[in-house]
C-alpha cells in the first residue's frame, strides 16, 4: 500500500496520526524496557521485552523484529555480515551503552525507531548523543533545499568527521542511512524472513521496482542510486555516530511532499521525541 504524500498532506491529516502513533508506541516501548534493564540482561533478553511489551499493546506484525546492542555492539564493532546485527547473548554492565532498535507495525503503520542508552553514566555516549541534534537539523535543511539524497549523505558524513566521529549507518546493507517506510496490509498473522516482516518486504521490493523505472530508490545510501532528488513519502532516517567501541543514534520518520513551500515540504513527523525532548531540556 503506498501512502500519497503530496503537498496537500498536512502534519495533522489522519494518515500521518496513524504513523505518529505507532512511532509514539515505539519509543514508548523502549523508554518501558530502558527501565527495566540491569545488569546481566543480554542483548536476545532485552529484545524480546521489546517484542513483549507492543505485542501486549497488539503489535502482531513488524517491519523488522527488534534488536538491541550492548556494549562496542553500539558502534558496530568488526560487524562483517548481517546476522552479526541480530541481538546475542552479550550482558549488559555498569556504564555500558546500549541501543534498542524496533520497527513495528500496528493498524497497517509502520515504525522504525532507534533509542540510545546506556546502564548508568556514560560521558562518550552522552556527548554523541547531544552532537546528533546538528544532524537532525543538517538532514531536514537540505531535504527542504531538494539537494540529491546522496550529496545529503555526504554532508553528514562530514559533520561527523568535523566532530570526530566514524560513520557507523555505513555498516548497514547498503549502507543506508535512511529507507522509505509505508502502510502494510494487515493479516491475521504476520510472516517473517530473517527478522524482517513479509508484507513489509513486498512494499519495498515494490518501492523498488517502481523507482527503478523512474530514477529513484526507496533506499538512501552513499551510492550512485541514492543520486536522485527527495522522493516525496516517509522516510525512516537513522544517523549513527561511533567512537572508540560507543555508538549512538535516533531513528524516526522524516515526511517529505511535494510543496513547494519549504516549511511543508519536508518536517520530522513529530517532535515530542526523547532525544528531541532531551535536547531541549539541555539547553
């Protein structure tokens, strides 16, 4: 199913609610688990709280299953192959980072969050966390200036080597630091494949090929594909700075239109975030 965002589509329209809530469940989710994390808990733990607690909530279906990384798992440490992502029995200790990452989807929306942590003081991750606002404010600007997706990767790549960090997203397939996110057609069960939900998978393959066709793809990368303007839709934006072994990121929906009015064509669909909240407080 694909959602039609043009510039008629406003921040309060009822399909762009249908995806604030589930986002807003999401980062619920991991604010819950973050709690109850302690010493001992080990990654495959710590995501299956994750899974619990929206199933509770009626999540029956998920663009991916959720992940979490402790410790240099943060930063992605000599991550070769992508099952090296899926969680493993690392235990979380004292002063260690971690990071929750889940993408469910509730009602026919879709989610994919990321919530950075750590079980106790940690200085490294607090500083990355609080250096990442320069990014979410460079990635907007830039979509509203319509400047190709893969120039906009390359600046954020060097305001992280500015501030002293490794690109950490760049170990993702593809490297993506972003991909297109939509409405799934509800089943009264869910298959999944290697942790990401069929349905899911079929819209994205669609997004695909139909942006194959006309220039675009559903994945923002640092490659020649990625070359292409802001396709108008939802988008799913993950910068993720590392530093010696600590990592740190925020996950959440970008909506880019049509409109030519710069303020409408592109905004993050909600502000009430923890990160964004945490900014805020700090200032």
């Amino acid at each position: 199913m694909t959602t039609a965002v043009t510039g008629e589509l406003r921040a309060e329209s009822a399909e762009l609610q249908g995806f604030r809530r589930v986002q807003r469940l999401a980062y619920e989710c991991a604010e819950a688990v973050a709690a109850q994390l302690e010493p001992g808990i080990t990654e495959r733990e710590a995501a299956r709280m994750q899974r619990e607690w929206l199933r509770e909530r009626g999540v029956r279906d998920w663009f991916h299953l959720p992940f979490a990384w402790f410790g240099d798992r943060t930063a992605f440490v000599k991550f070769r192959i992508p099952l090296q992502f899926f969680p493993t029995n690392r235990r979380l200790e004292p002063g260690m980072p971690f990071i929750l990452d889940m993408a469910p989807v509730f009602d026919g929306y879709t989610a994919d969050i990321g919530y950075s942590g750590s079980l106790g003081i940690n200085p490294v991750q607090d500083k990355l966390m609080a250096d990442l606002e320069a990014h979410r404010e460079l990635i907007l600007r830039e979509v509203r200036e319509r400047r190709p997706l893969r120039e906009i990767y390359e600046n954020v790549d060097r305001l992280m080597v500015r501030q002293g960090y490794a690109n950490r997203h760049r170990a993702y397939p593809f490297g993506v630091i972003a991909h297109k996110v939509d409405r799934v057609r509800q089943r009264r069960w869910s298959a999944h494949v290697f942790g990401f939900g069929t349905q899911s998978l079929k819209g994205l393959a669609s997004d695909a090929l139909h942006g194959h066709r006309e220039g675009w793809s559903p994945l923002w990368s640092p490659y020649r594909f990625s070359d292409h303007p802001p396709q108008p839709g939802l988008w799913a934006v993950e910068p993720h700075l590392g530093f010696r072994g600590t990592g740190a990121k925020f996950e959440e929906i970008l909506v880019v239109t049509d409109s030519a009015d710069p303020e409408e064509s592109a905004f993050w669909l909600d502000d009430d975030l923890p990160h964004v909240r945490r900014w805020a407080e700090e200032k």
